[in-house]
C-alpha cells in the first residue's frame, strides 16, 4: 500500500489512514454555530461501490482480533489507544485482502477506494458503519429509517430529501443497534425482543431513538444538534420570533420564570431552550437533568462556567422486591441529590411522562427552571402535563396535579412546525407561534391562562394581552414600548 496507506507504527501518533470526507460547498456564514452552512447540494451518501459483505467480514476479523489483543495487554488501553490499535488491524487485513484480489484476477483497488474501504471498516468497528457518513455530512439535521432501504434526511435547511440505504437488510440494521446499544462503556443500554425500543446518546452528542420487533420493519431516527451555541438573537435572523418576543422571553429568564417549552417532534424545543440559556449569567451553577444528554451545556464552558449534568440509567437484569432492576438512577434521584450541589437554576429536559414531577420539584424551588413537552398548542400543553402527572399513580387527583402546575410553571411557549412541498421538494419551517402566561385560576379548572402573544395570520407570534405582573420584565430588558406599540387596540389584561 502507498501514499497515506503506510502501515501502523507504535510512535506513530496519528495514522493518517482515512481522508476528510467529502464535504459540500460552503456558504452562508453565522448560521450554523458561528461556520458555514452548506448550500450547493452534491451528492449525500460517499460510500457506493462499497462491497459491504466485505467490510462486514474485515469487520468482524478486525473485532476478534482487537478483542484479542486488548486481553493480552498488561494495562488498560483507553477508547483511542484501541483505535489506533484498531486502524493497524485494519491495514493489515485489507492489505491481505486486496493480495487475495490481486492473485484471483481481480482489478487492483485505486487508493480513493482503498480509502473508502478502510473507512467503512473503521466505522463499522467504531462507530456507526453506513450511518457515518451521514452523520458527518455538515447538511443533515435529521436521519429518519423505516428499515434498511427507506431512508430520508432532513437538512439544515428545511428541505427533506431520500437517503441511501444503511444496510443490507433489515436484520443486519437490527443486529448492529444491538450492538451500537451495548458496547457504551458508560452508558450501556439493552436493545431485545424482551426490550423492543432503545434511546442512546451517541458520541457525537446526537440522539438516536429506535424499535423493533413490535414493527414490521425496524425504526430509526437521529437527531442532529447543529445550533449549540445560539442565541435569541439568532432565532430572530432565522425569522423564528420576533424582536419584542425575543426581549419578553430574555426577561423571563434573567427574572426567574420558570418555562416550558411546548411543540411538535422537531419543531425546535431543545433548541430554543439552549437560546434561552445563553441568557443566564455564566457564573450561575446550572445543574441539567436529562433522560438522555440534548442540552449539552456543559459541552460550552465558555458560555456556562459550572454545569452539572445529570443523565438518567435505566437498569438491568430482573426486578428486586422495590419493582426497580439493578443500577437504575431516576431524574427524581438526580433531582434529590442536586439540592447539595449549591446550584442556582435546576433545569429538566424532556417532559414526557414521569419526569414531570422532577420538573414541578425543580420549578417549585423558585430557581427559574426550563423543561419542554410535546404539544399541539400551549393551552393543549398544560392538559398534557396534568395527565402526565397523574400517571403517577391514583394518588394524584387532577386537582393536585393542576393545582401543582399552576403554581410552578410561569409561562408556555408554543412553537409550530410546518412542512411545504413544491416540486416534489419538501420544506419545513419553525416558529414561536403562542406565549401564554399560567397562573392559579376558578376552581373549574383550576388554572388561568392569558394569550401574552397569539399567532398572527403567518404563523408568527405576536403581543396580545400583557398581565400586569409582567410590566415589571421591563427592568430585565423587556421592551415593553416596542411590546405596547405593536399591541391590538383594546387588548387589555
């Protein structure tokens, strides 16, 4: 082998053995934390003319003889020293494959395919083999699989195009998130018949959620996380809110109301959140607490100095006589446990069951807290959690749960998500389209709400009715003149 193909050495520190992938033309700078957006569209997928039955036996040999190596070390070798291990391997054994081609006849490999190849056994080792190159494509936002050969991608841009497939059969897609599932050294999860779905961070920080066995076809979906560091005042460039909704929801924060964060799958939530953390001091001590990691804000130090993050452990094996399995940790304990931690805001990610209570735990303790749930409007937003709460247990009478509610959530945000298709071209687009502000209300229904900004005809939210409560957000930076000029006439508390 020539070129970057040299075979491994012990003092080499970086093998120069896979080359960048290919990337598409870049523009449209700040729109993607601080880089280039890509905007010429070439081709998604890298990988044809791959042999994939190969990469699948390359990789195979290379984990029997990684596994065999690493047994016979004297010391524990870290996640790099076996990658690196693991990129000698895989020199060596496509050097003895593309021999074996050499001497049936076959056609020599070019050194781009030698490339390709040794990447896709790499990833298959690794890291996520045929979903990798989407993964690293700067364009794809969304991965969504209805088995192996139905693939599409949304991209950054709002456009939704078909993708290639990312295995061989629907099988070979199962039995790779069994192993994708297990081989966490940190957080491993289960993924079997008796454990049909599977939720896992990857190590990229996107979110993988996947189901099989109760589907005629194996499902998939991964979400991206581009916009990590944004900020309100991104979200208004990108047309998502309006400048005097951006300053109302800046003042909330900076004055400790507790938010939720309401909308459809993909509308935004997580990303809003993350905007609306940007507005917290950086010397605050935020402790985040999360089924799986979506926030990240401690992967931002220089935004968010002290971060403690929380992530929730499923457990394992059979159930003790408490009805929890072995090694299972709860947001409610993290919750429980963060109250020595000196933090000054407590905010829960996800809301879509039982994590409510650690939500109403962290609002009730006045920290200023920011949670999110899937909704269809705000007002729908509120109903939904109330029988969140009550899935507790008989317990939790509905005017408990509405009772707690009203008490602890200030304010809801409603975003909206809407997908176009012209020209075969689908387009999806986000905004704020309602803030409504709760508080404790007549006993029919045990809350009040008020329509701070309502949709205007575009989808967009608007000023409405302002309580007088919230005149006082002026001192956090509310633009209440801004607010009060663009009011409908005889709009009033």
């Amino acid at each position: 082998m020539t070129g970057q193909w040299e075979p491994y050495r012990p003092d080499v520190t970086s093998l120069p053995l896979f080359a960048p992938r290919l990337r598409a033309v870049e523009d449209e700078p700040n729109r993607n934390n601080g880089h280039a957006v890509p905007a010429a569209l070439v081709p998604i997928a890298t990988t044809s003319g791959i042999d994939w039955s190969l990469v699948a036996s390359l990789r195979s040999q290379a984990s029997e003889q990684l596994s065999q190596a690493v047994a016979a070390e004297s010391q524990t070798l870290d996640r790099h020293a076996q990658e690196e291990l693991g990129r000698a391997i895989v020199l060596e054994l496509l050097e003895a494959a593309m021999a074996e081609a050499v001497n049936t006849g076959d056609p020599s490999w070019t050194v781009e395919h030698q490339r390709a190849v040794a990447q896709a056994v790499f990833d298959s080792l690794f890291r996520l083999g045929r979903l990798q190159p989407l993964v690293d494509d700067d364009r794809v936002e969304n991965i969504i699989i209805c088995g192996h050969d139905n693939v599409t991608l949304d991209l950054v841009d709002g456009s939704q195009i078909p993708g290639p497939p990312v295995a061989d059969s629907d099988q070979e897609l199962i039995d790779f998130l069994v192993f994708l599932a297990s081989r966490s050294e940190v957080n491993a999860r289960g993924f079997s018949e008796a454990q049909p779905k599977l939720h896992l961070r990857l190590d990229d920080g996107s979110r993988l959620a996947a189901a099989a066995w109760v589907m005629p076809r194996p499902s998939v979906v991964i979400r991206r996380h581009r916009l990590m560091e944004v900020t309100l005042e991104d979200l208004v460039r990108r047309d998502m809110l309006t400048p005097v909704a951006a300053s109302f929801l800046r003042a909330a924060v900076r004055a400790r109301k507790s938010i939720v964060v309401s909308g459809a799958q993909g509308a935004g939530k997580t990303t809003l959140v993350r905007a609306l953390c940007a507005e917290i001091d950086p010397a605050e001590a935020i402790g985040t607490f999360e089924t799986e990691y979506e926030l990240h804000l401690h992967l931002l130090p220089e935004r968010h100095r002290i971060v403690h993050p929380w992530e929730a452990r499923p457990g394992s094996g059979e159930r003790g006589p408490d009805g929890r399995q072995a090694g299972e940790f709860t947001l409610d304990e993290a919750l429980v446990d963060s109250f020595r931690f000196n933090l000054s805001r407590q905010i829960v990610g996800e809301v879509r069951g039982k994590e409510i209570w650690a939500m109403i735990k962290a609002m009730e303790s006045g920290t200023g807290s920011i949670s999110t749930t899937h909704a269809s409007d705000a007002v729908a937003a509120v109903r939904k959690l109330v029988t969140c709460a009550m899935e507790a247990g008989p317990h939790v009478t509905q005017e408990l749960a509405t009772s707690k509610l009203a008490a602890t959530v200030d304010l809801i945000v409603q975003l909206s998500l809407e997908t176009e298709t012209a020209n075969g071209t689908s387009r999806r687009t986000r905004k704020v389209a309602e803030i409504i502000a709760l508080a404790p209300g007549e006993r029919e229904t045990g809350y009040a709400t008020t329509h701070v900004f309502t949709p205007d005809a575009a989808g967009t939210a608007v000023p409405m009715v302002l309580p007088d409560e919230y005149r006082a957000l002026a001192r956090h930076g509310f633009d209440l003149g801004g607010y009060l000029t663009a009011q409908p006439s005889g709009a009033s508390r």
